[in-house]
C-alpha cells in the first residue's frame, strides 16, 4: 500500500510552556524529525467530528460557542452581592495550547457578569502538584487580566474542607468551595479512560482537581478503574456541592480539536452528553491504536508523557493499548487501579524517545517496559532530580540530540514506525512507514467500532444510539 | 524503598525564615532554628529522603540539591519482623501485603508494617524508614495511615508539621446501599472479588 494522497509535512505542535517542572522549551523538536509526514486524522476516519478550533491564536470560535451554550443556561440563582468560583483544571490547559480553555473561562466570567451583575467571579487555578505550577499558568495565559485580578491557585495540599458524601467524610479543597456558588469548567478529553473507563468522566475532578491529596490517595490506592468513579460521584452528589454548583460547562473534543462549548444546570445531562462523545468520537482512534503492531514512540511535548497528544490521542491510549477498556464487560476484578490497569501494557511499543515532558509524575515503568533514549542532556538533569523516579535514570540511556536518540530507538526497536506525541490535535507527526501502518489499520478498525463496538459501549452505559444519532 | 542519592542543603543568606519548607516536608528534616522572628531553616541531612518539596514551596532560591558521594538505601526489611505480626498488621489494615503503597519508591504495603512493627509510630517516622510519601504523594497518604492506625490506633499528629486529613476509606468501606445506587461503578461486584481474593489468601497462608 502507498500513502499517495496523505503525505502532508509535519503540523507544527504547539508551543511548550517554561516550567519549573519541565526542561527548557527544547528548539528540536519531534516535528524536525526527517523524513516525517503528518497523517490527518480524517484521513484514517472521514467521520471524526469536525472542530470548530484547531488551536490558533485566534479563539473567537470558542468565545461564540461558549456564549451561545451558556445563553440557555440559568444563572438566576447568582445574586449580584455573592461570589463565585470558577474552577479549572491544569490539564484543560494542555489541549490545543490551552488557549480554547483559558477563553472558555473568560467567557463564562464574562457572561456571568453581564447577566447577573456580579463582579466577584474568581478563577480557582488547581495544579497537579508543584507549588509554582498555579502561578505558571496564571502568568502563561494572563488569566489574571482575564479575571481581573480576581484568581486564585491551589493546589491538593492547600486547606481542605469536609465533605458528607455517601461514602463518609471526604475532603475537598477550601479554595474550590469557599465562594457562594462554583462552576465546574471541564473538558471531555477522554485522558486516562484505563482508570475511568467512560463512565462518569464528568465528576471525576470532584474526587481529584478538586480533592485534598488524601482523597486521591483513596481512588489511586483502594478502588479500581470502575468502582473509582464512585468517588467523585459522591463528592458531586453530596449535598454539599449540589448546594454550591450554579452550573457546569465543558470543551467538547474529538481528535480534530475542539467541537463546541457544552453548559448545563444539571451535572448528569452534560455527563451523559460527554460520556456519547468520548465514546463516538475516540473510539475508532482507541481501536486504532490498540491495532498498532509495533512502534517507536517520542514524547515531546509541556505536560507529564501520559499526557501529550498525538492526534488528540494522549500517549498513554498507547501505552495501555493492551485492552478496549470502554468495554464494560470486562471485569476489572476489584483490583486496585494500578493492578488493574497493568493488563493493558502496550506491546505494540518498541522503544521510547524522551525529548521534553514535565517531571513529578512516576513513569519509571516506562525504562523497565522499553528502551527510553533521553533526547538531550536538559531533559536528562530533571530526570536525574526527580523525586518520583528516582530510578528512572538507572535504566535510561541519554543521546546527544534528538536525532541520535531516535536513531537509536529505531536501532534498538527494530522497527521504523516512528509516532510524535507532540500536543497536536487534527493530525499525527509520523513516518512514512508508520502512516501506512495507520491507513491500512483505519478501515476495519471503522467497520468494528461502526458494527460492533460503539452500539455496545453505548449500551452498556444506557445510552440509546438512536438518540445519540 | 528508596535509593537516596541527593541531599538537600540550606542557603542561609537567601533563607528568609518563611517556615514553608518545613511545613512541607515529610520527614521532619527541617527545623527553623532561632527566635520566631529571626529563625532559619536548618536541614538534619540524614533525615532527607530527597522528595525536594521544601525546594518546590521555597521563593527565596535557599535551598541547593547536593550530590551526594555515597548514596543510601532508605528501607525497612520484612524479614526483620514477625512474619506472623506482619500479616495480621496487614490484614488488620485491610491492605494486602504485597500491594503497593508508594509507587515512587517502591515501597510495599508489608515493608510499612514492617517499618511499623519496628518502631515507626507517626508519618514522618514511617516516611523516613521506608522512603514513602517522597515523590507523587497520589497513593501513599491512605496506606501510611491505615497501616499506622491500625497498630497504634488514632495518631497524635500534633509535632507534625504537614498537614494532613483522616480520610482512609477503602473499597470495602462503601456501604451496600450507596454500592448499589451506582450500578455503573461495579462496586459490589469488585467488593465481593477482595472478599474472595482475601479468602483464597488466607488459605493459601494457612496452608503454609
């Protein structure tokens, strides 16, 4: 088979934030790679959703979206004297560059205001972890021009709150919930789906973004890919939160970009919304991605590897690839969520080639899995001092320059299937070889999730195709 | 366990006496030294399992990472306690012996009984004779705490520094009538697996 047709140069990714936690922005990058083609992903499935956005500067189309979607939302219950908190999540930021989120958020201030005339809306920014990241963010994206000085970082070792919740008292943080009313500002990139397998991806920042570290502790540590979601759940149906919540909004997703804004009043009819969409469109790209044979993978991008996009496809859809974790016929033996999840370790990769990610996050399994060729000395320094992978360098080897390293990983891998994990949405940065792979996978793959798996995964959550149609 | 292989080191002229390090760190290796008004942070190097969180919260750029020319091993062996102890402690946790409790230092469910069995009677203690809680933090607060708790009952965490929360509820915790409002979530089914899965343990263990 030949890729006539789909030899388009590299997309370029977006730019890589200075961080703290990261090395510098790195000037090589995957894209510079030679000999690497980008692959669109209508291309492999002509159906994906369309976006409205696809990561420009210009995001006037998620300002309409959002102003639009909120115009039938009801923000009656926001007086002009109270307070509210408009809560983000640090990921939202690593989708498309981050400015579709930062300008959902401004527009919901925006609207909030105008429609309600009060003028206390605050921006609670919740990082993953580092103390510096909140304020990282807030400099990146001037979300403090964008809320008028009104914002606010947290992070899960900040204050917490109790909360009642159906499985007792749970803590969230006091900086989310200390204002009149919150709303709930979220994104249905699918993400992790092997530890929360589409359920109820809705309040899953309830039980996390929003949480204290101890009732993060409580999913990672005791429950399992399903059984987890209860967590969040909990904390969203206390009587708490529902007391607080004024409204929800989310950027819907496909692999292309960014498809619209989506607001509600009631948190389970935007669930279930999100959860069709998650399901419809990423399913044949998930199914496609468990059908890769072998590869070499470079993750090059500003948020932890797991995180990274290729095609809007975060780089641990392939890492755990092993398994069609939408399929909820699948058991997960009430194994906790690190057990659970090691059944679908990805075979398909052959090497990894590490150019820029952030640090913090443990992903020593990585070295242990594959051959991990660190691309530049910078990127080697943060692994050597990061405190949650003190054994990652024992097993990681370090190249000169990025082109050595995935030589090597070619070398090493014995396959030239090469796929960037560079933050892009749209389109994947692959190889030749590699997007011949792809485009001879695509087809049955469509039929499969068209035929078979869609109406299922659909089912098993209550979700009538017909109406999603 | 953890490979300890850097040390942090305070830099008293840009130190500025903030008490944020010492809020943040695990072991209780930093101390702020002197009058409230004039105290420095002050670091017990033996005490540093390297999590560099008093790096990450400092604003002042006063504190250093140093190499350190032989790296230590900060670890409690099982085989150091009754075997016997070791299993009911676990059990009385409610944690399975081999699950692991901190991903980035590698430490087991049992190597904290252990470390508890051993002395160990608050975090800092736990921290620092295991190497938990000096990385992510996403798994270890619960675990530490049930394993703590379940051998020296409610902790005094008043000498503590960092704060923390008594949430400890694991899967079996979840009563049957919020199990079974959420269908979707399998949480009985899952239940009934531990059940069976702690059964088929303690058979195997009795067999032995």
């Amino acid at each position: 088979m030949t890729i006539t047709g789909s030899i388009h140069p590299p997309v370029e990714p977006p730019e890589v934030m200075l961080t703290a936690y990261g090395p510098a922005p790195q000037t090589a990058r995957g894209r510079d790679i030679p000999g690497l083609v980008s692959l669109p992903v209508h291309e492999l499935f002509p159906d994906i959703p369309r976006a409205i956005y696809h990561g420009a500067a210009d995001t006037d189309p998620v300002r309409a979206a959002a102003i639009r979607v909120l115009s039938s939302v009801d923000m009656s219950m926001i007086k002009p004297t109270d307070t509210v908190n408009v809560l983000c999540s640090e990921h939202g930021f690593g989708m498309l560059g981050g400015h579709a989120y930062a300008q959902m958020l401004e527009t919901i201030k925006d609207e909030i205001e105008r429609r309600t005339g009060c003028l206390k809306v605050r921006l609670v920014v919740i990082a993953w972890l580092g103390a510096k990241e909140p304020g990282e963010l807030i400099e990146y994206y001037e979300l403090d021009r964008r809320f008028d000085g009104k914002v606010r970082g947290a992070t899960p070792m900040d204050q917490g709150i109790p909360i009642e919740t159906a499985m007792g008292t749970l803590y969230g943080l006091r900086k989310v919930y200390d204002g009149d009313w919150i709303v709930h500002a979220h994104y249905d990139d699918p993400r992790e789906i092997y530890v929360h397998r589409a359920i109820d991806r809705i309040t899953k920042p309830f039980g996390m973004s929003y949480a204290r570290m101890e009732t993060r502790s409580l999913f990672h540590i005791t429950m399992g890919p399903r059984s987890g979601n209860f967590i969040g759940r909990a904390i969203a149906d206390s009587e708490f939160v529902r007391s607080k919540l004024a409204f929800s909004t989310t950027l819907v997703t496909s692999p292309d970009g960014i498809l619209a804004v989506d607001a509600d009043n009631d948190l389970n009819a935007i669930g279930t919304r999100m959860t069709a969409n998650i399901l419809s469109s990423y399913g044949k790209m998930l199914t496609l991605f468990r059908r890769i044979t072998d590869c070499v993978a470079v993750i090059d991008g500003g948020k932890w590897p797991y995180y990274v996009h290729a095609g809007g496809m975060i780089f641990g859809h392939l890492f755990y690839n092993g398994v069609d974790w939408f399929d909820l016929d699948r058991d997960d033996e009430g194994k906790p969520v690190e057990r659970a999840i090691a059944v679908g370790l990805s075979k398909s990769i052959k090497a990894v080639v590490l150019n820029q990610a952030l640090i913090g996050l443990n992903f020593t399994s990585l070295t242990v899995l594959y051959p991990t060729i660190i691309a530049n000395e910078q990127m080697a320094a943060m692994m050597r001092h990061d405190f949650s992978n003190p054994s990652f360098m024992d097993r990681a080897d370090v190249a000169a320059n990025l082109f050595e390293a995935v030589e090597t990983a070619v070398e090493r891998g014995g396959t030239d299937k090469i796929i960037v994990f560079d933050g892009s949405y749209g389109s994947l940065n692959v190889s030749p070889t590699m997007a011949e792979h792809l485009l001879e996978l695509a087809p049955e793959c469509a039929r499969e999730v068209d035929d078979e798996l869609l109406p299922k995964w659909l089912k098993q959550r209550g979700i009538d195709p017909p109406a999603l149609r | 366990m953890k490979n300890v292989k850097q040390v942090i080191e305070i830099v008293d002229e840009n130190c500025t006496g903030c008490y944020r390090c010492e809020r943040a760190c695990p072991t209780g290796a930093i101390a702020m030294v002197g009058a409230r008004k004039e105290a420095l942070a002050v670091v017990t190097p033996r005490a540093c399992i390297a999590c560099f969180r008093c790096i990450d919260v400092c604003d002042d750029d006063a504190i250093d990472i140093a190499e350190l020319d032989e790296p230590h091993m900060v670890r409690t062996s099982t085989k150091t306690v009754d075997p016997q102890a070791l299993t009911e402690l676990c059990e009385k946790a409610g944690l399975p012996p081999n699950q692991v409790a901190c991903l980035c230092s590698s430490t087991k469910v049992k190597e904290l009984a252990a470390a508890v069995l051993s002395g160990a009677s608050t975090f800092e203690e736990l921290a620092l004779a295991t190497g938990a809680a000096s990385g992510c933090l996403l798994y270890c607060s619960v675990p530490m705490r049930r394993v703590l708790v379940a051998h020296v009952g409610e902790i005094d965490d008043k000498s503590s520094h960092v704060r923390r929360y008594d949430t400890d509820k694991v899967l079996l915790d979840i009563p049957e009538d919020a199990a079974d409002a959420y269908p979707l979530f399998a949480l009985r089914q899952e239940q009934d697996a531990v059940r069976r899965r702690h059964e088929a343990r303690k058979a195997r263990e009795a067999a032995l």
